[in-house]
C-alpha cells in the first residue's frame, strides 16, 4: 500500500499541502450541519424532546468508531479511509465490499444533503414573498420535476473540488467558520424563548422512538473520517490525522446537542414536525426580524455546500484509491499534473451525484446513508483487532484506549443502529451490496492489480513493517 501511494500506479501524485488545521475544517466541514439544518426537522417527532439523547447515542457510536479510525489512520496513512485500511488488514474481498458501502456513505449523503438545500432556498425566498415553483424545489417522486437548488450545490461544490485541493481547503474553512457562527447565533437565540415545560414528557414515544432517531442522525456524524481520506494530501498524515479525527468529533457531538436543546426548549416537539427548515423557521419567528431570517438562511445554504464539497472530496479520493487497486476503471484515479486532483473522477462524481440530489427525496436517501456508514464503520473495529492480533509490533502513532472493550463496543454499537433502520432501508442496501458483487465479479477481480501479484509481492502488499 505504501508502495503504490508514492506513485499512485502511475496515475500523477496528490500534494501534500493540509496541516492539522485544515484536516480539522475537513471533517467539520463534512460533518457540521448535516443533522442540524437537515435531519433535524425529522428526528424530533420520531423521539420527541429526548432528540437530545439521540444524538447523543450516534455521538457515541461514531466516537466508539472515530478512535478505530484514528489508530488506523495513524498506520495506514494514505487515501481511502476505511477502504484502505480494510485492503491491508482483510483483504481485497472484504475491501471491495467496504468500499462499495462508502460509496453509498459518500455520494449518497451528499446528494442527501443537497437536497436539504432546497428547503432554505425557498425560506430565503418566502421572507420577500417569492418561492420555487413545486417541479424545481422537489423531484418526481415528490411530485415535482427537478429539485434545482440541490443540482445547483452540487455543481457548485464540483467546480471547486476540481480546481484545487488547496482552493477547495480554503474555501471549506470560510464555509465552516460561517456555519458554526450561524449555529452559535441560533443557540442565543433560541435560548431566549427557551421554555423547560417542553421537555415534558421526555419519551413521548418510548425507547423505541429515540433509537429509531439515533439511527437517523447518525447519518450527522459521517464526516469525521472525511479527515482519513486525506491521507495522501497531510503533510505529516501519522501524527496530525489521529488528531483531526478526534477534535472534530469532539467539536462536533458538542455543536449538536447544544442547538438540539436550545430548538426543542424553543419550539414544542410537535411543532417540528410541520418545519422543513426548522432552525431558520424559530430565528424568524423568535426575532421578528425579515433580515435576520434571511442572512441565517442564506448562510445555512452556504453551511450545506459546505457538507457537499467535503463529503463528494472524501469520495473522490476513495474512488481513487480502488481505481488505483485495479477494482474499478483507472480514470477515477487519474490525478492532473496541473491540479493535483483526480479531475475526470471528480466530474464523473459530481454528475452522478448532481443527478440523484436533483431526483430522489431526502429520507430515502438518508437511510441508505446511514446503513452503509454503520457497515464500514464496524468494518474499521474489526480490523484494528486484527491488527492488534496479526501485527502487534507494528509502529503506531495512536493507540485505541482499554482495547479490546473500545472498539468491541464501536462494532457492536454499529450493529445495534443498523438493526434499528426500517425494513426497506435493509431491502435496499441489499439490493446494493448484490449489485456491488456484480460489479465485483464482472470488472474488479479480472482487473485488480493484487490478483496479478505473485505470493511474495502479496505478503509485501499486506504488510505495515
């Protein structure tokens, strides 16, 4: 893995130009907005006012797995994030399904929060009386025809991704210091309406209702390992990612449970269920101010191309890594010697992703999401036990605290949220995974570059010494 990094198969070399900071604003970036401008509205009648502990749990979960993450990243730092670590650790099989879950992880939420866009762009408009006609603001199967907003973000987040990594890192960090302001204004805001009698009954709708929106949200937290990504582009990838991981999770889990209290002690949980931009919806009417209502919804958008530029990165760089593996066509892995971006994956990305944002709703997509997530996450426990098992001596720049029980508990946690999305959700990753072993079968094993290896090149592919 190492070996193939430094020359990308040929395919033209990423640059290394992120410090630690710039990983940090990465998985921000990716994470920071998702559940709270988008998921949000949803998550409330689904647990009520303990929507608070919902996050919490997802919190947890990708807390148990971010630790996993940051071991690995540590060891394994190039491109591909769990793909990656999957690769040297379980093998090319296991790897593929991996990837093909990230896929899924990746491109799916960011057409997922695409979609989101469309919903502050008409609550921008409406503070001047005007909105989208119904056949731009939403897809077929919401009885439109084009949700136009959400194409336009994500054109918009294509455009930069392929100018530049550099670009892109800056325009990321004034994106992300624009939203955790607006979300900070929000929480002063809404703690001045904050009334305690909304909390009551807590569990309106039992335990159940509350994992159920722990497994929505979580679809929230699938940033943090943007920063793992990133691995061939730090400049010092065994010490600063590790470290990227955990800040943002940390900074993350806090922003969110923090604005989830100040919305539910600022609007009774039903009302939410009636917002499709709730936080912009409680500064409006909790102001009285046209004018801070309309610059909170501008920068919401802003927030959420935010989200798209950072999650459709991570997964262009992931497609570069299976590219450069032989599992899918080398195009995603052909890397400009003007730009140090993949430009011809970049674009194919951002059309596939443009067209699904455009289309499909934002609840199925969410949950389709969430699965995959949930899967390579569990996926990055299991291979650091295996490590810990098979390579014990291996150099390590973090190490996951009281292993085994840590990432034990991730893996488990993964799982319990999995079992907890609906039926079709579990119908469509199906569908999915059948579909990425045709792939698989069809293209990945006759051209993937480990099959052709001979014994002693294999050992040496899989080894961190």
């Amino acid at each position: 893995m190492a070996r193939d990094s430094a020359d990308n198969a040929g395919m033209g070399q990423l640059k290394r130009t992120f410090g630690v900071f710039q990983l940090v604003m990465l998985s921000v970036g990716a994470t920071l907005g998702t559940g709270i401008l988008v998921i949000l509205g949803d998550a409330v009648p689904k647990a009520g006012p303990a929507v608070w502990i919902a996050f919490v749990i997802a919190g947890i979960t990708a807390l148990l797995s971010a630790v996993s993450y940051a071991e690995m990243a540590g060891m394994v730092p190039v491109a591909g994030s769990s793909y990656s670590y999957s690769y040297v650790t379980l093998g090319e099989g296991i790897a593929w399904i991996c990837g093909w879950c990230l896929v899924l992880e990746y491109a799916v939420s960011a057409a997922a929060v695409a979609v989101g866009a469309g919903a502050y762009v008409n609550q921008t408009l409406e503070i001047f009386g005007l909105s989208l006609p119904d056949y731009l603001s939403s897809g077929a199967a919401d009885g439109g025809l084009v949700n136009l907003p959400a194409l336009l973000v994500v054109i918009l987040a294509t455009f930069l991704l392929v100018r530049g990594a550099r670009e892109s890192a800056v325009a990321n960090t004034v994106m992300v210091i624009i939203k955790i302001a607006i979300l900070v204004f929000f929480v002063i805001v809404a703690f001045t309406a904050f009334d305690s009698g909304n909390f009551e009954p807590l569990l309106p709708m039992g335990i159940a209702g509350v994992s159920g929106a722990a497994s929505m949200v979580f679809f929230s937290y699938i940033g943090f390992d943007a920063a793992s990504t990133a691995g061939e582009e730090a400049k010092n990838p065994q010490r600063d990612l590790p470290r990227a991981i955990l800040i943002a999770m940390a900074l993350v889990t806090a922003i969110y449970v923090l604005v989830a209290v100040a919305a539910v002690g600022a609007r009774n949980w039903e009302w939410f269920g009636e917002s499709e931009a709730a936080l912009v919806q409680i500064v409006s009417e909790i102001t009285g101010q046209p004018w801070l209502a309309f610059f909170f919804a501008l920068a919401s958008v802003v927030a959420i191309v935010s989200v798209v530029l950072t999650v459709l990165y991570g997964q262009t760089r992931i497609l570069l890594s299976m590219a450069r593996d032989g599992l899918i066509p080398r195009f995603f892995g052909k890397v400009s010697s003007e730009t140090h971006t993949p430009v011809v994956g970049t674009l194919v990305t951002g059309s596939v992703v443009a067209v699904t944002a455009a289309l499909i709703p934002l609840g199925q997509l969410a949950e389709a999401t969430s699965i995959g997530t949930l899967f390579a996450f569990a996926l990055v426990g299991v291979s650091v036990i295996y490590l810990r098992r098979t390579q014990p001596d291996a150099p390590r720049t973090f190490r996951v605290p009281l292993y085994p029980a840590v990432p034990l508990l991730g893996i488990a946690a993964c799982l319990y949220l999995m079992f907890n999305l609906a039926g079709v959700t579990w119908v469509v990753f199906g569908i999915w995974m059948l579909i990425g072993a045709l792939v698989y079968l069809a293209y990945g094993r006759r051209h993937s570059r480990l099959g052709g290896l001979a014994e002693v090149d294999y050992k040496a592919e899989h080894s961190l010494k």
